[in-house]
C-alpha cells in the first residue's frame, strides 16, 4: 500500500488554515443567538462618512447583521458633507452652543445633502449586497416630530433658525420595513410640530430618540475616537463600561462634541435600550467587533440595575472577563 504523503501534507494544511475561521464563527455563536430578531439602532457619522474603504466596510457590517438574524437601523447627520455644500452654495457656517445655525437657505442645503446625497449614497452601499435599503427622512411618516429649539447661551435664549428638538416619534414606517426584511436608513431631519417648518435634528439624539422608542436592543455610536476617555487629555484609557448613573455625573466634565452622544446613550438606556455604546468608526468592521466578539472595542453604557451585593452592575451582554474592553 503506498501513502500519498503530499495529499495528506495538503489535507492537513487545509485544516489548519481552516480552523481559526471555525473558532471565530464560533465564538460569534453566543452572541448571534443572544442578538437574533433584535432591533439595532447604529448613528453612522464621523470618519466612517468620508472614507471610501470604511464606509464600504460599515456597508457589509450591517448587511452582516440582517443576515445574521438582527434588524439593524441606520441613522445619519452628514456635517462634513453639509459644511462643503454651504461653502459651495455661498453660505457661511456658523455655530452657536455646538449647534449649527441653520437659517432657511442653509435649511434647503442641508436637506437636500442629507436626503439627496449621505443617504442616497448610504442606501447604494447596501444595496449593492441585494435589494435591503430603503431611505426616508424624519419628514416621512411622520417618523420624527420636532419644534424651534432655542439653545440657552449666558442665560438667553438664542435663535439659531430651523434646529429642532424632538417632540415625538413614530415608528410605523420603520417597523414596517423591518418587518419587511428591509434595512432602514433615516435622515435626520424632522417635520414640524406647530409651525410647518422642516427642521435640522442632531443625529445623535434621533438616533438615541428612535432606538428608545423601537425598543432596540442595542444602540451604537460611531465616532472619531476610541471611546469616552477616563480622564482626558491627561490619559487616553477608555472607560469599558458605565452604569447611567455613572455617566450622568461625568457630563458637566465631557468636551462638546461628545455631549450630545453621551446625552444620547444615557436617553436611550433610561427608556428600555439594554445597552448603548460609542465606538470607534475608524476601525473597519468595528460593528462586528464591539457585537460579536468578547473582546469588543469603546465604551457601553448600561442601565443602573444593580447585583444584589451592590458591586458590579449587572451587564445585558454575555459575560466578559475581567480586564478585557467592551
């Protein structure tokens, strides 16, 4: 009898390269059964919005999901987009309490970025992967209501034009298309409450605003860094993991930019959101990475639910060791 060893050589290196690809499917197996049929609310912005190579990256994550079993939706302001087409259009960019004043031209301009171009391109990216996105507006549906909001500087009221705050949510359109199969992709803009006006809305707190009244289980917040930062500038450690309650009192301490995203995640798990987490969309596939692996990458917020002991809160997620980022 004569032993073939090249094929056997052959067969063993095919198992062996085989075999890291099975243990991170596995691995990935808690998390698809703890995940299958929920509802994630992702805030697609930051960096991941103007690179080519991970905004096709963030395309196939959430493809991933609604074929892994989730019901992901997407939600997207565009402020880099929307500041090159005020300059563009002649239009100057100004900024009051970290809000973008937006009379009526710069209105016109930013819904037709939002709706006309970020999510036009958004919803070509997935549906490159099959026949799964469907874009709408806030306006749509009645999805998001909002009126006037007049931010407070130095003890006043200020104007800062069609910037909105949002009054009511109403899901049907959204769960419809997620009965659907469909992948929602949401512009956040809102219709008016009172006045008949079209409103500007930060995309973090629709997306905050959508997942609370979704249900969702989880809602993720891409941005340009690693995660809320345990005492910045004068450490670059991220804080894994903090309770509502915890968070609320670091707020005052919070740089601008990432108020409105904290305010968000602390909105979203006060009203039925299991978990909510910042993460860093500079890293491609940071999506699957933060939901299907233990290791997990930025910071989750979690409601203040307690252990009875008192110790550590108790987390909604599968266990992850000690010492090991979320």
């Amino acid at each position: 009898m004569t032993v073939n060893h090249s094929e056997e050589r052959k067969s063993s290196t095919r198992k062996h390269t085989a075999l890291p690809k099975a243990q991170i499917l596995i691995e990935a197996l808690p998390w698809l059964t703890r995940h299958n049929g929920r509802t994630v609310v992702i805030k697609f912005g930051g960096n991941a919005m103007i690179d080519e190579d991970l905004k096709a990256a963030f395309a196939q994550d959430v493809v991933f999901l609604r074929q892994a079993g989730l019901k992901p939706v997407v939600v997207h302001g565009g402020g880099p987009q929307i500041s090159a087409a005020l300059d563009r259009h002649g239009i100057v960019s100004e900024f009051k309490a970290g809000l973008r004043v937006t009379t009526e031209d710069a209105m016109d301009v930013v819904r037709m970025v939002l709706a006309g171009q970020v999510q036009r391109e958004l919803v070509g990216l997935l549906n490159q992967h099959g026949p799964l996105a469907v874009g709408l507006t806030g306006e749509d549906a009645h999805t998001i209501t909002a009126t006037k909001h007049q931010p407070e500087i130095d003890g006043e009221l200020v104007d800062i034009g069609r910037v909105g705050e949002i009054t009511a949510i109403d899901t049907g359109a959204i769960e419809a298309l997620l009965a659907d199969g469909r992948i929602p992709v949401v512009s956040s803009i809102a219709r008016s409450q009172d006045d008949g006006h079209v409103y500007n809305v930060n995309a973090d707190t629709a997306a905050a605003a959508l997942a609370a009244a979704l249900g969702a289980e989880t809602l993720m917040v891409l941005t340009d860094v690693e995660g809320l930062y345990e005492d910045w500038p004068n450490s670059d450690e991220v804080i894994s993991r903090l309770t509502a309650r915890e968070l609320e009192k670091l707020l005052p301490e919070l740089a601008s930019g990432m108020v409105p995203k904290m305010e968000g995640c602390l909105h979203a798990v006060r009203n039925g959101v299991n978990t909510a987490r910042v993460i860093d969309g500079r890293v491609q596939h940071s999506i699957l990475l933060e939901i299907f692996t233990d290791e997990g990458i930025g910071t989750m917020v979690v409601p203040d639910a307690q252990e009875p002991h008192g110790h550590e809160p108790i987390s909604h997620e599968p266990h992850r060791h000690e010492g090991e980022a979320v």
